[in-house]
C-alpha cells in the first residue's frame, strides 16, 4: 500500500471493530485449515458481487437470496476444499444446513447468516465434519481471528491474504481490512475467488452496495491468471458501523476518501491473489494507453494478459515483443499497428509498430528477470486507459492442476 492518506494496520478482516473471526480444521482437507468463521457484533448493512458464471454454487444461490430479501449480516461461515457446486438439491440442503449451524452456534438468525465454499467441485459436502468445525470455530472467535481465518479458506493458495487501513473520515478514524483466497481459475470478473471486505464506517446498504461495485471493477475484476471462470465468486463487504458518526453517503465530506480506502484494500487483495497465482514466476502490470475508450483499452490490455503465447514469454523472460503485438491485434479493437509503442520496464521496445532491435531486447530481458515488471502499450489513438494485472505461465501452473484433485 502507497496512499499517504492511508495508515496500514494488521490483522485483516479483524482490524475493523466489531468483528471476530476464527478458523479451525474440520476434516474436508487431510490436515490444513479448511473452516473460518465471521461474526459481527451487532446485525450490519451487507453488501455483495457475485460469479457471473451461470453455473452456480449452492452457497452463491444462497447469499444472492439473502441480499434480494434485504437482510442484515451477522455470520458468514466459509468451507475450504469443496466448493459445493453441481451437487444438486443436496448441495442446496447443505448451505442451508451450514446456515442454521452457524446461527445456532453464534446465536443470530439464520436468515443473518452467509454462506462461501471453494474447492473441488461436484462433490458433496461431509457435513458432519462440518458441523462439527462451526461449533469449534465458534467457541475460537476471537477480535485477532482474522488471521485464523484467512489461513482457512486457502485451496490451491500458497499464502494467507489479508489487509486493512485506516483512514481519517470527517475526523473520525475508520477502519477497512478484509481477506481474500484464489490462485487459479482468476479471470475477468473475479473467478474462484472468495472476497470479504468490512469496515466499521456507517453505512446503508444500498451506498455500500454502489462502493463494494466500483471496488470490485476497479480491483478483483482487473486481475487475471489463467482465463478460467468459476462457480463459487463471492465478494461481501459489511459495515459494523462502530466508528460512529452520521451515515456516509454521496458528497458527504468523508466519502471520497472512504472510497479510496476500500479500494486500497480491495486492490492490494486482488494484487495479492496475483502475485500468488499458481505457478506464478512474475507478477506483470499491463498498462494500456492511448485507447479509444476505456472498454477499448481493458479489452486490449485483458487480450494481452490471458494470452497463453504473452504469459509464457513472461515465464521464460523473452523480449518476444511479437506476441504482444499480435495480442493487441487480436483483441477486436480497432488499432493503427504503426502507431502502437510498447515499453517492458523502463524499455523501449516498439515504436511505430516496428521493433526497436536486439540491443533493446536485451535491455528489456534484464528488466523481465524481476518479480514484478510493467508492459506499457500506447495506442495513440484516444484517451482511453487500463491497468491489469497478470501472471507468467510455466510449468509449475500445470504440475499444481494435473494434481489438484489428488
């Protein structure tokens, strides 16, 4: 995080007041965390985005009809290493079943409480072992959980992914924090992905809403691993409201940088699910200028991003600047390819359509042996702009997907 306005806290999800969190082990996987548990210390506005894969999981049909009636949060309890999807009626019997477990374990409503899985899809839960891992969780909530918990939802990750800031609004001091999980499937519009955003500003539904959106395009929704959609995206984002203060809402002094802060932490998340893709060597900026408009310009900048040929030259830190060219062409957009520039790094390495030569690839590849580096594209075209973020792809993406389900 680089805000200045910003002040970088631990603990995630649990840095906000009224929050705590747990996370134990149940029995899905053979020994890691695979249940986390949230609590809020009082029903909170609610806000969320979901998969816009029409296959769907149990659990997001669930959470969609809970936000469609309007209801508050007070739990959401998140099960790792089964994903819950295209199991049927029993599928839907089990989030429902994990609903009225949790709520009798915390003691809130079950029409409060919110349901995520993610893992292997198309088979059914052990809901025993499951049940049992609620009681645990809930007799381990803890104001310092979210750690616990970020550990707990982890599939294919290699790190927990937590962050939290706060940020003085209207003087009072607001905190934002949240967790996040995903390493594969990551695409336009999210992809297994699950996201839990919370701050303790006041808020209304329906302005939190509007936030959790434009968090969300402006972070999860500009990341990308390997092109695949899934069945279980969820982003919720509550508000605990414990910071106090009147309501936040459009022109209010304190909204502008209560948005950019919820951003900060959305975009750091989405950043961190990145740099974690799996088997990822390289987190690669893609930056695209110039464009006609800005859909032009996420379109170009995505076509780039996902191409397999694009990824595994970032893999092999090749200066194969035709690939990228060729990206470009492909994306639909209308381009003038002799107007197109490209630079890797601080390296110039197209200009005009035309290659700027060996001398500057080399240049280039020594720029492309860091762990994070830029491809900045410039249409010349218009004023349209986009960042995304990217991966590599090498071997190792296959070796941890040929093994997933073993």
């Amino acid at each position: 995080m680089n805000h200045e306005r910003f002040v970088e806290l631990e603990g995630g999800i649990t840095a906000v007041r009224g929050v705590r969190a747990a996370g134990v082990h149940c029995g899905i996987k053979k020994a890691k965390p695979d249940l986390a548990l949230i609590r809020t210390a009082e029903p909170s506005p609610v806000a969320g985005v979901f998969t816009t894969n029409r296959v769907k999981a149990a659990p997001v049909l669930w959470c969609q009809r809970r936000l469609q009636e309007g209801t508050r949060l007070s739990a959401i309890v998140v099960n790792s290493g089964n994903a819950n999807a295209c199991t049927g009626l029993q599928g839907l019997q089990d989030a429902e079943r994990m609903a009225q477990l949790t709520a009798a374990a915390v003691g809130c409503p079950v029409e409060e409480t919110f349901v995520c899985s993610t893992g292997i899809i198309g088979r059914t839960l052990p809901i025993d072992r499951v049940a049992w891992g609620i009681r645990e969780a809930a007799a381990r909530l803890r104001g310092d959980g979210g750690p616990e918990a970020a550990r707990a939802i982890m599939t294919t990750d290699t790190v927990p992914k937590e962050a939290a800031v706060a940020v003085d609004v209207e003087g009072r001091r607001v905190h934002v924090g949240g967790m996040t999980k995903g390493a594969g499937m990551i695409a336009p519009r999210m992809a297994t992905m699950l996201g839990f955003l919370a701050t303790d500003a006041v808020l209304q539904a329906p302005e939190l809403q509007a936030l959790l959106v434009e968090a969300v395009d402006r972070s999860f929704h500009c990341i990308t691993v390997d092109g695949d959609t899934s069945t279980n995206d969820t982003v919720l984002c509550f508000a605990t409201g414990k910071a106090g203060g009147p309501p936040l809402h459009p022109g209010a002094p304190g909204w502008t940088a209560f948005r950019e802060a919820l951003v900060e932490v959305a975009r750091t998340l989405a950043k961190k699910i990145v740099a974690d893709g799996e088997g990822a060597t390289k987190l690669v900026t893609v930056q695209v200028a110039g464009a006609p408009s800005s859909a032009a310009a996420r379109r170009i900048a995505f076509g780039v991003a996902n191409s397999p040929l694009v990824k595994t030259t970032f893999f092999a830190q090749d200066c194969n600047w035709g690939r990228i060219m060729a990206a470009i062409g492909a994306s639909g957009v209308d381009v003038d390819p002799e107007a197109i520039n490209i630079r890797i790094g601080e390296v110039p390495v197209v200009s005009g359509g035309v290659g700027l030569g060996l001398e500057a690839e080399e240049a280039a590849h020594k720029a492309m042996t860091l762990r994070e580096f830029v491809v900045a594209i410039d249409l010349n075209l218009g004023e349209g702009a986009a960042v995304i973020w990217t991966t590599d792809l090498g071997y190792e993406y296959v070796r941890a997907n040929v093994t997933y389900r073993s």
